[in-house]
C-alpha cells in the first residue's frame, strides 16, 4: 500500500467517527473528493484539520466567529459544498 493510500486510509476512518452526525455527514463528502482528486495539499490539510477535538472542529464550520480558523481551513471548507 503506497504513503498516499494509507494515509487516505486513516483519514476516512477518522473523518467517519468524529461523533456528530453533521459533521460525520460533511466530512464524509469532504473525504470523497479529496480521496478522488488525491491532493497532496487537501490531504495535509485535512489531516491537520481532523487531528483538533470535534468541538473545535464543529465550531470552525458552523460558528463565523472561529474565523482565523475558518480561514485556515478554508480550502476544506470549500470541499464540503
């Protein structure tokens, strides 16, 4: 199994228990396109992303007022539409 595929491996697990549904739903289409297009820089980003505690995380998407974070993870942000 290549870097880039055990990689993806623990990120779908990782984006599929994170707790809450909605974010459980949103992580997964995130997951989907990342794992399709294979980007290196989606993927260190999203590694990065879900390595925070779920509350974080759950306040970066849905509360404007995380918006230094927000603007980090834009580009994930973006995927989840």
């Amino acid at each position: 199994m290549s870097n880039i595929q055990n990689r993806l491996k623990k990120l779908k697990y990782r984006c599929q228990t994170l707790g809450i549904k909605e974010l459980d739903v949103t992580f997964s289409k995130i997951f989907q396109k990342v794992e399709s297009t294979q980007n290196i820089d989606h993927i260190t980003l999203l590694e990065e992303l879900v390595q925070n505690e779920t509350q974080q995380i759950l306040d970066i998407f849905f509360h404007p007022e995380a918006k230094d974070l927000r603007f980090k993870y834009q580009l994930i942000i973006n995927l989840s539409k």
